[in-house]
C-alpha cells in the first residue's frame, strides 16, 4: 500500500502540473507565438523586432468605443491581453521629431522620419490583421512599461511587447500609406469631446495603418473619432500616401485642421494665430530641410533621403537633452523601410512589408 501511495503522488502532481501547463497554452498560445518572433537586431543597444500576425485586438478596441488616455487604453489592453490577470500600466514621455517627404527622379515616393528622444528601447513591429492592411511601425516600449534595466529578453518580460500594436510613433503600410507623431510642447492639450469614439495619439496611428491608404482616407477616418492627447501635450500627425501628397493633422482648441506640406517638425503650421507655436530648435530644423527639398525641387533618392535626416538628427547640436533614437526611411512605392539606429549611419537594418522577416 505504501508502495503504491508513493507512485500515485508524483504521477497526480505530474498531472496536474500538465493540466495547469495545458490551460495556460490554451488561453496564451497566440501571445506565446508571437512572443517567440521577437529578435533583438542590435548586439550593444536595445533593438527589436516582432512579428503580429492576426487579432491583436484593435476591432475590438474600436468597437467598445476607443480610449480617451494611456490609463483608458492600458484597461482594455490588460483584459484583452492577460485576460484580466495582470494590469498594465503605461508611462509617458515627451519627443522631438522631423519628417520630410520627397519623390525620386525614378519616380518612386519616400518619407523620412527622426525620433528624437531620450535613451529608450525600441521595436520594429510587422502587423498582420485579420481585416486590414499589412504595416511596419516603431515603437518606444518605454511606453509599455520597459527601460534599459528591464528588457523583453524572456517569455515573462517579453508579455508586455503584446500591447505594441497600440503605440506606433510611426509607420507604413502596404498601400504606401507613412504617418508619423510629432509632438508640440508649447501647446496646450487635445480633448474632443462630440461624443465620437474615442482615440489617443498612438491608437490614432494604429487606425490610419491599418484601414487608410490615401491621406484623404486617413482625414476621413480620424473626424469619424475624438481625439486625446497622449503624454499631456499636443501633437501633430505628419501623413503621406504613395501619390506624394503629404499633409499635416493638427487640433487647435480641439478642431481639426490639415495643411499641406512635404516637411513637419515641431511647431504648428496651420494658418491663424497659433502658426509658429514650438520650440526654436524645430523652427531650425524646419529651414534646413525646407532648404534640402527646395533645392533639389522635392527631388531625393533613399540616400538623399538619409543625408537630410543626418542633417537634423539631435548629434548635430540641436537639443541637448536629445538623441536621436532613430531614422527610418520608407520608400512608400517599394514598400520598404531603411533604419539606423541611435545615430548610427553606418548600420542599415533593412525591411519589407510583404517579405517574411
């Protein structure tokens, strides 16, 4: 009997150790496989890519109305993604930014972009949902709860990358579609209040990514939501479409307006009262690309591309407090994107929308 009670034991607790592990791969089996398609790229910074192919959630989030703040959003995002197990909370932190957006004399569209910020942890997210457009993005997982001490270099750390999707700073999708954040510190708040669904500044970005292929797509489907700003501060929405149009979203006392033009730094440039309101160092920024474009008549390759954002990125003495955590090129007609990293110029990580990563 002794025997036999000693044999039971273990195989009842191997049991149940397999019942426990069989129910958590049943309700985490998709976040697990994604999680397994994270890479860091970069041996000495903090770089990443992932791959989401699938619902990350993003219909539902429409569909129960949006989030009107980062504590809103990081609600929907701990129900959606640990099934109500774990509660998110997201951080907030400022950035300076430029893009600019030019044709090829080949004819091919390109939109360059510089993230400028302090040290952070950055992911190339490829997204795959079921109803909507393929699209790379970036995103500062600073924002989901990460810093340079705390890394998603294990299944358990990497949990938080699941909620990635919803904090692009910018992006293209597979119709050539580019949208970038830039934010405007001098302003005051955006907070519509019509009674519209709700979106912050990154779910705005994930909207357009997935469901606009023109900049008059994206317009009309960011007046069908009331917008909210995220990190407490106003920001703009650089937007530019495989045509070559590009334009600038921009909410003053919460009305939306948009403005054409190839170059977006940090200060608003609809027409009124507020034109001009930003930072100096943007202001600079601004001219040194207007005056890139202008003299080559709109006309820059990827590599002239590049040497524009050299010519801005935050080690040329812009903004101290600032690096420059990265610059992307995206050549809207091949659907690519060239990114280098943390100033780093000499270092290429090169994608493709519709290449297995």
């Amino acid at each position: 009997m002794k025997k036999k009670i000693i044999i039971i034991i273990p195989s009842v607790f191997l049991a149940l150790i397999l019942i426990v592990f069989l129910a958590i791969y049943f309700l985490f089996h998709d976040a697990i496989n994604v999680i397994g398609t994270i890479e860091k790229i970069s041996e000495d910074k903090n770089l990443y890519t992932m791959e989401y192919n699938g619902d990350y959630g993003f219909e539902k989030f429409i569909e129960e109305g949006g989030a009107s703040s980062a504590e809103e959003l990081a609600v929907f995002l701990s129900n959606f993604i640990s099934k109500g197990y774990y509660t998110m909370q997201l951080e907030e932190s400022e950035n300076g930014c430029s893009t600019i957006s030019a044709v090829s004399l080949s004819g091919e569209y390109i939109f360059g972009r510089n993230l400028d910020w302090i040290d952070c942890t950055c992911m190339i997210v490829k997204t795959t949902p079921v109803n909507g457009y393929q699209s790379i993005s970036t995103v500062n997982l600073d924002f989901l709860g990460y810093s340079t001490d705390y890394q998603p270099d294990s299944l358990i750390n990497s949990f938080l990358t699941l909620g990635a999707p919803f904090a692009p700073l910018d992006g293209m999708n597979e119709m050539g579609l580019c949208i970038a954040d830039l934010v405007i510190e001098e302003a005051g708040e955006t907070h519509q209040d019509t009674g519209k669904p709700d979106l912050t500044t990154t779910t705005a970005i994930r909207l357009i990514l997935d469901y606009a292929a023109t900049v008059d797509e994206a317009v009309g489907l960011l007046r069908q939501y009331d917008m909210h700003s995220d990190i407490g501060t106003m920001h703009h929405l650089a937007i530019s479409d495989s045509s070559g149009r590009s334009v600038v979203i921009e909410y003053i006392d919460d009305e939306m307006f948009v403005t054409e033009t190839p170059i977006v730094t940090n200060f608003i440039l609809t027409e009124g009262d507020s034109y001009g309101l930003g930072s100096e160092s943007s202001k600079d920024r601004f001219h040194i690309l207007q005056d890139i474009h202008e003299s080559q008549s709109g006309n820059l390759n990827e590599l002239e591309m590049k040497s524009a954002l050299i010519a801005v990125n935050q080690g040329e003495g812009f903004d101290p407090q600032w690096n420059t955590q990265w610059s992307v090129v995206f050549n809207q007609s091949k659907g690519t994107a060239a990114y280098y990293h943390c100033e780093d110029y000499d270092i290429k990580y090169e994608f493709e929308i519709k290449s297995q990563w």
